[in-house]
C-alpha cells in the first residue's frame, strides 16, 4: 500500500520522490554480490529487506541494499511468503514495541485486521501477550479472530468508537476521521500511533527536516494534537524506517511459529500494473507479491 500511496502522490511531503520512479518496497533474494566493507553477508545467502528510503526499487531484477537494513529470510519461509514480511513486519514492530511499549495484559485497538500491516500486527500484540480489538468487513471476521483477535468489529455493521473503550494503544491506518474518532477508544494516558497521518513535529525533528517543513508539519498536525491532549492522549505519527536487526527478530518469530505471512496473491512480473491495481482495490487479505 505504501507504494499505491507514493504512486498517488499521498505521501510527497514526507518522500519528496521525482518521477520516473521504480517502486517497491519489500524484498526477499538471493545476494549476487557483497561490497568490500560487509561482513555479515555473502553471495549465495537468501535475504529479506526493506529497502531504505530514496533507495526503494523492489520492482526490478537487481537492486542494491545497504548492509543494516539486510536481514537473512526466515528458514521457514518460500521467497514469495518471506518477501510479504519486511515492510508490514517493520511497521507493527515499531509502532507496537518501540513506539507503544505494549505490554502484556494491555489492550490495542488495531485497524483494519485483514490488511497487511493488520495481519501482522494482530499476531505480534497476541504474541506479545496484549488483548486485541480490529475491524474488518463480514466475510473476514472469522478469519481475523483465528489470527488472534479477540474483538472484531463489522465495520459496515457498527461503529468501533461505539463499542470500544479504554484501550492502551490505537495504531490507525486509516482516514483522519477515523484518527479523530480513535481518541474516544483511548484512556487517559493512552497512546494514539498513526501510520497514515498527519506528520507531525516530532516525526520532523526525527528525518531532519528543514525549518518550513516542521512548520508545515506542525500546522497539519495541529487539529489531532490538541484534542489528543483535551483527553490527556498522546498523538504520534510514524513512518517505518528500515532495519536489518529488527528484521532479524522477527525471522526469529516466525521461525519460532508465532507468527505466519499472510499472503493474499502472487502475480508474475508482468502483471505488476495489475498487482498495483488489486492492491489499490483495498480488497487484499494480507499482502501482494511479485515474482520474478
């Protein structure tokens, strides 16, 4: 999805790209060649990444990956399913242990359960021992509850700010009128995590963004922030950056057993346009591959 959204241009304040672009932000491969600086790699090594910012481009044949940011692919997993990981994996984990501290017992509110970074995130807050609230259409309800959901909610039936409360943590990846009505799920001193939106000025601080940009981002942010702390919340944004030793985690859950790729459909190379377009629907269970 985070391609889609600098497809459409959703995202040029916080990724300024200039088209043409080659887009693609997971990967699984085998290495073809090492710089004479690695030490933790060689060629013939099957390996999984997201690649870093301004040095995306999974959509081709070859691509280049700084070291940090490269992690050796769960042995559980095919390439198809390992390459569903890094971005969704990335994000659930930053948003859930470095950003939430989410601890066991506590409660999370996260959105849309059948979605790639949904799936992951509903199996690393059940691992992680929290009890879990999503949304999702009719006919996946079932399916996000053997994920690990403990509450899920139809969201053509009923509206969650209805049904939840005081919940620890909310990680919105969805419109900001739903960003506005998440705050009413929280209680006091409850954590607000969206990955969709509004930028805000710590998020510029963080990527060392220019004077007039932190103010840009201040004034977006400026609406969701103040009624955050109206009901003593705490809004932050995060955009996932990547890296290779959380990666290395995960691997190791997944190779564990305590978390599963969610892998809606595989198309072949050619049919990227296509793959986009799917994606674009809203309507994947999980992620979407391409294979080479």
């Amino acid at each position: 999805m985070l391609d889609a959204k600098i497809k459409s241009g959703e995202f040029k304040l916080v990724l300024p790209y200039r088209l043409p672009l080659i887009l693609g932000h997971d990967v699984a491969g085998v290495v073809v060649r090492v710089g004479p600086r690695v030490r933790q790699f060689k060629p013939g090594d099957e390996v999984y990444a997201r690649p870093d910012d301004f040095r995306i481009g999974a959509f081709t044949e070859f691509i280049a990956i700084k070291e940090t940011s490269l992690a050796i692919k769960p042995k559980a997993l095919t390439m198809e399913e390992a390459a569903s990981i890094p971005l969704v994996g990335l994000t659930a984990w930053q948003a859930l242990i470095q950003k939430a501290n989410l601890q066991p017992g506590q409660k999370v509110f996260i959105q849309a359960g059948s979605g790639g970074v949904g799936t992951f995130a509903i199996q690393l807050a059940k691992h992680l021992g929290a009890f879990v609230a999503t949304t999702t259409s009719t006919g996946n309800a079932d399916w996000v509850k053997n994920l690990g959901a403990d509450v899920v909610i139809d969201y053509k039936k009923a509206d969650f700010e209805n049904i939840l409360h005081d919940y620890d943590v909310v990680l919105n990846s969805q419109d900001s009128a739903t960003l506005a009505k998440s705050l009413s799920v929280l209680k006091p001193g409850g954590k607000l995590i969206s990955i969709s939106g509004p930028p805000d000025p710590a998020f510029g601080e963080e990527i060392g963004a220019s004077w007039l940009m932190k103010t840009v981002m201040r004034l977006l942010s400026f609406g969701i922030r103040r009624k955050a702390k109206r009901r003593k919340v705490s809004f932050s944004f995060l955009f996932m950056r990547a890296n290779g030793g959380q990666l290395r985690e995960i691997s190791a859950l997944i190779d564990s057993g305590a978390i599963r790729p969610v892998v809606d459909q595989v198309f072949p190379f050619e049919s990227t346009r296509e793959a986009m377009d799917y994606v674009e629907t809203g309507r994947a269970k999980g992620k979407v591959i391409i294979k080479m």
